[in-house]
C-alpha cells in the first residue's frame, strides 16, 4: 500500500519502494527485517518479474536436487556392495 501511495504522489517507482521502506522502519513495522534485508527487497522489487524465469530456475534447481539424490542412492548401495547389475535391476533399468 505503501508503495502504491508513494507512486501516486508522482514518484518513480524506485523512489516509492526506497519511501515506503524508511516509511515502514520509521513506523517499527518490520524493523528489524527491513534492517537486515532493505537492499534485498528494492532488488527484489525493482526486477521485473518474468515467470518463465522462475520457472527455468526452479526446473534446474529440481532438476540437480533429483541428481544429487540418484548420487546419493548410487553410492549408497555401491557401499552395500550391490554390484552393478544387481543396481540397475533395483533402479528399474533392466
């Protein structure tokens, strides 16, 4: 609401996030937060957002999550002493 305020009042929309963020600390609404995370949140809000991004992002981050976790399987069962085939009839792959 803050910001909406400030860019009806003919302000740039970098110099309305910048106003109601020293707005909301000087009113102690999330002060402390601000404190910390104030450069995060005008970088945050100043980038336009573009869901085809974000979801290319969270396509890759699943995609080295689900790598990470075959590792993690593959090695587990090499330390079982599985063999290599034994492995790959327990994954499905025969």
């Amino acid at each position: 609401a803050e910001i909406n305020n400030n860019c009806n009042s003919s302000m740039s929309r970098e110099e309305a996030i910048k106003a109601a963020i020293k707005t909301c600390m000087g009113k102690n609404i999330l002060l402390y937060f601000l404190e910390k995370h104030s450069s995060e949140i005008e970088n945050m809000l100043l980038t336009e957002w573009n869901w085809d991004d974000a979801l290319a992002v969270a396509r890759e981050e699943e995609r080295e999550k689900a790598l990470k976790e075959g590792r993690e399987e593959l090695l587990t069962l090499l330390r079982q002493g599985y063999t290599l085939h034994e492995i790959e009839q327990k994954l499905g792959l025969l």
